[in-house]
C-alpha cells in the first residue's frame, strides 16, 4: 500500500477524494473493479454506484459531464445546498405477461447519488443542467476574482 499526502487542500472539487490520504491499493482494488466485475457492471446491475464524471475548467466557467444513460430527465433530482452540488436519480421498471400456462414477471431498479463540494468562485444562482443522449451536463459560471492584496510589511519599533 502506498499513502500520498495531497500538498493542496484549496483544489475545486475536492470532495471528489475525500480522505488526507490517496491510498492507490485501495483505489485500483477496489474502486476499478469491485469482485472482479468492473464499476459500470455494478451499476446496471442495480447496486448504487457513482457513475462517470468529467470536470473541465475555463477562464469563465466550470463544465460538468455526468455519464447516466438509461434515465430520463423527470427522475433526476439536482439541488444547490450549502456549497454542494446534489444530484441523484431513480429509476424503477416492471413487466408482467400472463398467458394461458404461465406467469413472467420483470423488474428493475437504478439509482445513484452524487454530492460534489463546489469551489468557493460559483455562481451558485447561475448554475444551468441539460440531459441530452445519456450525459448530464452542467455550466458553472465563475464569479469575478478580487485581486489579492500584497501582504503589507509592518515595521517593529
């Protein structure tokens, strides 16, 4: 097992790796592939996983891609709450068939959530979503930037 002291604790997004420590065992045992299925078997096999996120940033804003195929834009839920970004969603089908000898009954059920810690620099009021061909996609504008004061110099007497 290797630990790697994170040196910055001002990045954005730093909720994405929660602990002081990145243990990398633990991250590429257990995180990639969970009992020798990969992360996106688990999630369509109806355990709560995270899906795919991809976070760019600009001069002006933040763009957020969540990969979540198979939903509609009716069963996300996507709020602003005390610096987070929430998102979640769920999803349930069922089919039943009864002919003259049988019965076949089908169902299934999908969900997940995902709280990110935003940046100090959002505009939280002016944050936008679109779901388009299975990805959910945020625009996080970015507040203007205050100049830093130079640290002022005071003379011992």
């Amino acid at each position: 097992m290797s630990l790697v002291k994170f040196k910055n604790r001002k990045r954005p997004f730093r909720d994405l790796i929660t602990r002081d420590y990145f243990d990398s065992d633990d991250f590429s045992g257990n995180r990639l592939w969970n009992n020798g299925q990969s992360l996106l078997e688990n999630f369509w096999n109806g355990k709560s996983e995270e899906p795919a996120l991809n976070i760019k940033e600009e001069d002006d804003k933040f763009e957020i891609e969540l990969a979540a195929p198979g939903f509609s834009k009716k069963d996300f839920e996507v709020t602003v709450d005390d610096g987070y970004l929430n998102i979640s969603a769920e999803k349930s089908d069922s089919k039943k068939e009864k002919e003259d000898n049988f019965t076949r009954k089908e169902f299934s059920y999908n969900s997940f959530s995902r709280s990110l810690l935003l940046p100090e620099n959002i505009k939280e009021e002016e944050i936008t979503a679109s779901y388009h061909d299975g990805i959910l996609s945020f625009d996080l504008a970015k507040k203007e930037e205050t100049k830093k004061e130079e640290p002022k110099k005071i003379e011992i007497a």
